[in-house]
C-alpha cells in the first residue's frame, strides 16, 4: 500500500479520534515468560482449558513462547495443530480479558485472563486424525471455524477462538484459521497482500476438513478483512466441489471488509444456495470499515449504508448493538449478537425462527435488527 494511502486510512481514524483503538481485536497483551503459565492461587486452578485446533499460512516464530510459534510473515504452506487457552471461571461473555496496565497488571495470569497457554504442532495428516478423533467422541458432531481479521495476530486469533466457543457452549471442535496478518494498525496495505495470496491456501483447508470430517455440520465464522479471503475461497471450493457444499450448514460473515459490489456479482452468487445459510451481520457504526471505505472508495459489505440484502441472504442490522468504540468488534462482544450465535450454531432455523431478531423491511426488500434490549430499572 502506498504511503498516501495508508496515510488515508490513519487520518480517517484520527478525524474520529480512536487511533490508538484500532484493532480488531482487544489490546495487545505482553507474552507471558515460560514459566507464567501456570499461576494459581490455591490448589485447584481456577480457569477452564479450552482446545482449540488450527491450520495457519504463518511462518513459525522463534517458539520461545506460546506466542511466538507462529510470527507475520507469509509462508506458501500451512502448518497445523493444537492450542490451549485459558478460560478464567469469572469470565464474562463478550470479554477477551488481558492484563490491564491501569489496574497495575503486567503479567499474564490464566486465573484472570483469556490466556494462550500452549501450542502443539503438528503434520497435516496427524492433524485431521485429531479432529476426526474428537468429532467422533463429541456429543454434537459439529465443527466451529473462526477467521480473524485485519491487525490481529496468532496469539489473538487462538485467544479469540477459546472465548467464542466458550460463550456460546460450543460442543463441537473448535477450529481457527489464522492468515499472516501483521498484527499492527499500519500493516492494513500489507495484510490486504496477505489475505489475498492466503485465498488459495484457505480453500485447501476447508477441502481438507469437509472430505475427512465425519461431521454433519461445519459452521465459519469470518470477520473484517478475514471475510475476504473466507469468501473467496469458500465460493471457489463450492464451485470446484459442489459435492461440499452441504457439508457447510451456516457461513457468518461479520463486519466483512469486502467491497460491495464485487461481493453482489463476483462471490455471492456461488455462495447463495438452498442447502447452505449465508449470514451477514453489518452496521453503520461501524467505523473501521467508514475508514476502510475511505480508503478503497467503495462500499463496505459491512459498513450497513446501505445495508446489502440478496435472495438466499440473510441480512442483519447490528447498527443498535451496543460493543468497542469503533463499532467493529460486535461480533465477540455484543451480548445480542453471541446470543443469536448460540441459536445459530443450535441451528434454531432462518433468521425470522431466531429470538433475539425481529424482521424490518425496506424499499429493496426484507432485513432483520436485534430487539431492543430491555434492562431492568435501577432499584430505589
């Protein structure tokens, strides 16, 4: 990306006066020392290891930590394996907790935090053994996919996925596919180049997973920039291996960071079938994607304005769901939108069947918003 233009991006965020919160993600936390890992306060530790599985076009790190086993730049193969994230027992749904400087927390502590705590490589055919393993031996033989989005790195994107299947009782394998995003606010033009090239590499993934899972279902669940290349590679895999296709019940995309039209005319239409659901969630507050339309001038399949409605797709105003300051991160942190995804993944039916929605309709045709929350009044 040019200077002028990522100078775009940073001046379109500064007008609104949230630069330094830009992520995708929450905060960047510090990698915990090795032997961080394992503080406990009494004899039992007082958090839930979740397993999640991955598969990343990353080139690996140093491995000095957790953290570290996979770094930003781009490989032209995919490693997989396992990793292990702390879930505190006070932790509170939508909330990826870290250490907070304000509150004097400079270290990690799995007791308190949403914390990666190990990673296990392993080769690809080791890899589908383990989840065909646990598939076999989970009560729902479903499979949960995350892909992350812009500035977001490995440790995030494990951390992410261990939340999102923790909050919404996942009782499946949880999966994450993690491109090689440079985990910084002005890495946006060189995680557009990533993502793009990870297209190929992601379409392999889903193949690999869709012929040697025995599961009923496979759910994915895309955010921001991550919709791109999960769009892209989903819409070509169906169009290779139309055979797959109803092995991918429900197909999220969560404040996609895809222009708009190309969406309409060059992805969606391989997408949009009868035996799977494709779901957007969008909102006009959302003001990453007011910045990334800036830059790219064009709309944002994401930004709401206006919102995108398709036959075949379900469209959803998130524009009332209250989240960040930047509106962009809904999909993990607004009580609304994790509860709708609970019903989602119990696979409760179309949007209209859903509780937390009520449908609306427009002059283009028929969308659907939350319902207002209603909270109880203060007591006297």
């Amino acid at each position: 990306m040019p200077q002028t233009y990522a100078r775009t991006l940073l001046q379109t965020l500064a007008l609104a006066g949230l630069t330094l919160l830009a992520a995708c993600e929450t905060t960047q936390v510090q990698p915990p020392k090795p032997d961080d890992t394992q503080v406990m306060r009494g004899k039992e530790p007082n958090y839930k290891r979740v397993l999640v599985h991955f598969g990343t076009n990353r080139a690996p790190g140093d491995g000095s930590t957790p953290a570290q086993a996979f770094g930003t730049t781009y490989s032209d193969t995919v490693s997989y394996g396992s990793a292990e994230v702390s879930i505190p027992r006070d932790h509170r749904m939508g909330e990826l907790e870290g250490p907070n400087p304000w509150l004097l927390e400079f270290r990690q502590d799995p007791e308190k935090h949403v914390m990666l705590l190990s990673v296990k490589p392993m080769d690809r055919k080791r890899f589908l053994d383990a989840i065909a393993g646990e598939i076999d031996e989970a009560g729902s033989r479903h499979a949960l996919v995350f892909v992350h989005g812009y500035n977001t790195g490995f440790e995030d994107a494990a951390r992410r996925t261990a939340q999102i299947s923790y909050d919404i009782g996942f009782q499946g394998v949880p999966l994450f596919y993690s491109w090689p995003s440079q985990n910084s606010l002005l890495g946006y033009g060189e995680d557009e180049r990533s993502v793009a090239k990870s297209q190929p590499l992601m379409r392999d993934f889903f193949r690999d997973l869709a012929e040697r899972l025995d599961a009923e279902t496979i759910y994915v669940l895309a955010h921001s920039m991550g919709t791109r290349a999960t769009a892209g590679a989903l819409a070509d895999l169906f169009t290779e291996r139309p055979d797959l296709r109803s092995r991918f019940r429900q197909i999220m995309l969560m404040a996609p960071d895809i222009d708009a039209e190309v969406f309409r005319t060059q992805i969606a239409p391989a997408l949009v079938q009868p035996d799977n659901r494709l779901t957007l969630y969008a909102s006009s507050n959302d003001i990453a994607l007011k910045a990334s339309k800036a830059v790219h001038q064009a709309a944002r399949l994401g930004a709401a304005d206006p919102l995108v409605l398709m036959p075949g797709m379900d469209s959803i105003d998130a524009s009332d769901v209250a989240t960040d300051l930047l509106g962009h991160s809904y999909y993990a942190d607004g009580d609304s939108v994790v509860a709708d995804l609970v019903e989602v993944i119990a696979d409760k039916g179309p949007a209209e069947q859903r509780t937390w929605l009520e449908a609306r309709r427009s002059e283009v045709g028929r969308f659907f918003r939350f319902k207002p929350v209603v909270r109880p009044a203060p007591a006297q």
